[in-house]
C-alpha cells in the first residue's frame, strides 16, 4: 500500500489535510481509518472495495500547534498498512 499524505495551511482557520491510499497491483482497499489530533474523521468500508482512495479533511488541526494525521488501511487479505504524518 502506497500512502500520501499532505497538509495545507487553510486561510480561514486550522490545516487542510489530503489523504490518498493506493494499493499494490493485485489488492484492493477494503477498510480506511483516519485519525487528526487524536479525533476520528473516517471510517469507512468502500463496498466494492478500491484500488485507490483519497479524501480532503478541511479546517483541521490547530495553527499553530502540533498536528498529527494517522492512517491505516486494510486490504482483501485483512492485513494492516498504516502511515502517519507530523507537523508544527
């Protein structure tokens, strides 16, 4: 599993934060959790399940302050990926 994960300053307040989630050639994605500053902001089961995924979360976060994003992704074989990205 391929994760990327971005985060943008939101001129109105907070961080904008973009979650993309690929899976290897032959998987595919059946469950997503993902997780900013410790509150959980998706869980979720694509039904069919996908080969790629992705979600803009806005107005997260705090500015400043320390951030974290959290995610984890589960395949077709029930195995766990997880990523996590930090910031200030």
């Amino acid at each position: 599993m391929t994760f990327d994960l971005k985060h943008i300053k939101n001129p109105a307040t907070g961080w904008d934060v973009q979650v993309m989630i690929q899976a290897e050639k032959g998987e595919k994605i059946t469950h997503i959790e993902v997780t900013i500053g410790g509150f959980q902001k998706c869980n979720e089961n694509p039904i069919p399940a996908v080969n790629k995924w992705n979600r803009s979360f806005t107005q997260q976060g705090q500015y400043p302050g320390d951030n974290t994003v959290k995610v984890t992704a589960t395949n077709d074989k029930t195995e766990d990926f997880s990523a996590e990205d930090t910031w200030s």
